[in-house]
C-alpha cells in the first residue's frame, strides 16, 4: 500500500482484515479513498458491523451527565438514527441486501431495548418472527422488554431459550432469576443462584506470574443472592451477605444501595439514610441511591424533603 496507495485490490485485502480483527469503521474508512475496493455486500457487511458495534458502545459507556433526559441515551440514540439510515439504504435493494436489513432490524431491537423503548421491542420483535426465529441476543433483549412489562412467563421462555444456546451466559441466567422470582417460584429462583455461584468465582486467574484479579461478573450473582434472600424475608441474611461486600467496596454504590435498602426494611430508616447519603457524595448520580433516600426521607415523615426529591425524579426520569 505504501507503494500503490490507490489499488483497489490491496485496499479491499486491508479492509477485509481491518474488519476480522474487529474494526469495521476503521476499515470502511481506508475502503472509502478508493472507491468501488469493495463490493456493495461487503460493503453492507462491514457497515453492519459498524453499526453493532455502535449499539454495544450505547450500552456500556455510561452517560456523563445522566440526569438530562437528553444526554441518557445519546450514544444509543445515535446507534438508533446509524441504523434507521442504513435500513432506508438498504431496504430498496430487495432479495440482494434482505439478510443485512434483517440484521439491522434485529441490532436496532437491541438498541431500542437498551434505550428503555420495550413496548416497540415487543412489536419489533413479532414482526421479524414473521420471517423466521430471533438470535439468541436478540431473544435476551424480548426477555428484558417482556419483564419490564410485568410479563414474566413470556419473559422465562425467551431466557430459557438463550440459555440452551449457550448454558453458562451471565445476563440472561440473571434475567432467569428475576423472571421466576416475578412469578415467586422462590426454589427455582434460588437454583438458578447456586448454579451460578458454583460456575463463577470470585477470582479470575491471570497467565503468568500475576496474582488473580477479581471477578467482576460475581457482583452480579452475588447481587442475585441478597436480592433472593431480602424478597423471601431474610433480611439479616441478606444484611450478613451485603455488608462486609459493602465494606470491601465502599465506593460501589449498588452494594450500598441494597444495604440502605436492607437497613429501611428492617425498620431502621435512619441508618439508611445515612447510607444512602454517604454513598451520594460518592455517586451523586445513581438513581437507585436517590430513590432510596427518597423512601427512607418517607420513611421518617420529612415530607417536604422528599417531595422535592420525587418532583426532581419525576422532571428527569
């Protein structure tokens, strides 16, 4: 490339390779300064994957500035709008560009679950079962859209069928969880808990000499565990699970959460208060810890207090 720069076939070959290693638009981009060096259904194939990756980026970046409805979902709204411009492109096309635009469909179901739009998962997902069954990620995302929809039966089945594609993953195991736990069938909500504490350590060892690191995916199991224990009544089991795990962790404010919530159902709403209010000069945005707070100021009949509080919720949720 150095010496023939403007080779179709060389750019096609280096695109080719950008995008196995995963970086489509990086690839698109050095395809783009020769033009026609790739195919029109490479080309579809590698904005596909531009645009994947574009909705996993809404999803796990958080938002810096979280309270302004605006700014929530920016990066995902701009997954959404990459998506909807591909569509359009790609719809008129017909046969010969039918299994990208499926594609697409089915990413921007995902990234509308991601943007908290879960009655249009719902639909969006029956019109494409109409051409045939969802792919396993996407199936996940019907299942978070059904929960949030207080469906929980339909949800068990759409995470059930993830799991048999791929029996260990984290997200659709504690999707599984709180589907049954909906449904209070508390034994098989407990199993699915120990099966994933038998499978996922605490630990992640490393290659080499290095000490092992922790494993950040048991926060979610262990999260699943107080959460079992808390809604079956157990709260100083749930306390004696949560607490030297918050102690460990203090500037995690999930943990904090739950202990604050822990605390409040014990009847001690002081004491959550004053961890949820700790735990906000560390994360002033978390919106379980303010929603907290809000109860706990309930709680102890500051009324006024928390009626500024629940008026702001209300203005940026």
């Amino acid at each position: 490339l150095l010496r023939a720069p403007r080779d179709p076939a060389l750019r096609r070959r280096e695109a080719l390779a950008l995008a196995a290693v995963g970086a489509p638009e990086l690839a698109l981009v050095r395809a783009s300064s020769v033009p026609g060096a790739l195919s029109p259904a490479e080309e579809r194939r590698i904005r596909g994957a531009a645009n994947a990756f574009l909705v996993r980026w809404g999803a796990q970046i958080e938002s810096p500035n979280p309270r302004d409805p605006a700014a929530r979902y920016a990066r995902t709204d701009a997954a959404i709008a990459a998506l909807d411009a591909a569509i359009a492109a790609w719809t008129p096309l017909g046969p010969e560009a039918a299994d990208a635009v499926r594609a697409a469909r089915t990413d921007r179901l995902v990234a509308l679950r991601d943007r908290a739009r879960m009655e249009e998962v719902i639909a969006e997902a029956a019109r494409l079962r109409e051409s045939g069954e969802l792919p396993p990620y996407a199936r996940e995302a019907v299942g978070d859209a059904l929960l949030s929809r207080r469906r929980p039966e339909e949800a068990e089945a759409e995470y059930r069928a993830v799991l048999a594609a791929d029996p260990g993953a984290l997200a659709p195991s504690v999707g599984l969880f709180y589907a049954l736990s909906e449904q209070r069938r508390w034994t098989e909500a407990q199993e699915v808990v120990q099966r994933l504490d038998r499978e996922i350590p605490a630990w992640r060892a490393l290659r080499g000499p290095e000490p092992p690191i922790a494993e950040w995916d048991r926060l979610q199991v262990d999260t699943a565990g107080i959460l079992w224990r808390m809604w079956g009544d157990d709260l100083a089991g749930a306390e004696a699970v949560v607490d030297p795990l918050a102690a460990a962790a203090a500037m995690n404010a999930s943990l904090r959460s739950l202990r604050g919530d822990i605390w409040r159902l014990r009847g001690w709403p002081d004491r959550a208060l004053e961890e949820y209010e700790t735990a906000l000069t560390n994360a002033p945005d978390d919106l379980d810890l303010r929603l907290g707070r809000a109860e706990a100021l309930l709680d102890r009949r500051r009324y006024a207090e928390a009626r500024d509080e629940i008026r702001m919720l209300g203005e940026q949720y």
